[in-house]
C-alpha cells in the first residue's frame, strides 16, 4: 500500500476506487487478473487522444488539420507514452507475469490503462491535469509538426541510391478491440527494424523512425 501511495503522490493523483488503480497497475498476463487491464486501456486510449487533440487545437492556432494530425500521431505513440510510463516511475510499481519488465509496449499500454482508472475515478478534468502535465514537454520539444518518418525514409533510401522501404507486418497481438501491430521495415544494405502500434499505419511509422535512427548513427 505505500509503495502505491507514494506513486499516487508522483502522480498528484488519489484514487477515490483503488480497485481502479489496482486493475490498471496489473497487466493482463498475471493470472486471474481478468481483463480490467485491456478495458481500462482501451478507454485511456480514447481520453488520451481527445485531450491532447484539444491541447494541440488551442497551442497550435494557425495550423492546418495535416500538421496538427502530425503532431497527434507522434504524441499518442507506443514511444512517447513508454516515455512518461518511466517519467512517472510505473515500472516500479506495475504488476508482470514473466519477464516482461523491458517490453515497452506493456509499458505504454499501462499509461493508457491508467489514464483509463483516472478517467472513471475523477472525471475529464483529472485526466487533462495528468495528460498535459506529463507530456506538455514532449508538445514543446518541436516548434515545427513532425516530419513523416516513412516519407524521409524513403527520402533518404533514394538519396542513397537504395531501393524503396519493404515494410511487412510481422505479427498481430492482443484483443481484437485494442490488437497490437509489429511491423518490419528493411532498406537494401540495411539492418531492418521494427515498429508496434494500434494499427498497421503507425507502427510502420515507429519501425520507419527507429531505421533513420540506426542509420544516421
């Protein structure tokens, strides 16, 4: 119980229900955990994404719909939201069965788990308080929308005389309303790279952005 107080105070958050708290912080692979944990989820998916829609629509004022979208697809992210899972220290206190403690997909499943718990315990308003305080840095990080990864991929495999980016998609996990996508993604020369997200689009786009990593090193 201390450990899970002090993470309420890491997150200025306190839990009316803790049983919400509980279910999100208990990751559907330990046993009879049921499934609290895919369900509250999928609902922080959703809160998530109407927040930092409204927060980009009033930051951003002369932005047209392709760059505010840019900048959404970026911050929802697999990685952005493994990001603030260990800003906020969630690995120390979410519950694992096997050795999963590195799979940064769990982890950011469990941000949006919890952004779920926090949603059904307080309301929107706690919700937006969590969202913006924890990724508000990830919004000032750029003063330009992101470039697409797929395309300055591509840019740069034809820059090199390379041919296009394959991109195939490996395999498909979890519950058929939240499934999980791991997509490869190879340049001629290249070691390939992969990607995971809610859908195929944009975990091309993680795999694309992990390659132009490796490869400007």
């Amino acid at each position: 119980m201390k450990s899970l107080d002090h993470f309420e105070e890491k997150i200025g958050y306190q839990f009316q229900k803790k049983a919400l708290l509980k279910g999100a912080l208990t990751h559907s692979s330990v046993r009879h955990s049921g499934n609290m944990f895919e369900r509250l989820e999928f609902l922080g998916d959703r809160v998530l994404g109407v927040v930092i829609a409204q927060f980009l629509y009033e930051q951003f004022e002369r932005e047209p719909e392709g760059d505010l979208a840019k900048r959404l697809a970026v911050l929802v992210s697999k990685d952005t939201c493994d990001k603030v899972g260990h800003l906020i220290a969630l690995p120390q206190v979410l519950k694992l069965s096997g050795d999963r403690s590195g799979n940064s997909a769990i982890l950011a499943d469990a941000v949006e788990a919890l952004i779920g718990a926090i949603y059904l315990d307080g309301g929107l308003d706690p919700c937006r308080k969590f969202i913006i305080q924890n990724w508000e840095r990830f919004v000032r990080e750029s003063s330009s929308p992101p470039k697409d990864a797929k395309t300055t991929l591509q840019e740069w495999a034809q820059s090199c005389g390379f041919p296009v980016p394959v991109y195939t998609l490996v395999e498909t996990t979890g519950p058929d309303h939240a499934p999980l996508f791991r997509v490869e993604v190879s340049v001629q020369g290249q070691p390939s790279c992969s990607g995971e997200g809610n859908s195929k689009r944009v975990a091309e786009q993680m795999a694309a952005a992990k390659l132009l990593t490796s490869v400007s090193k």
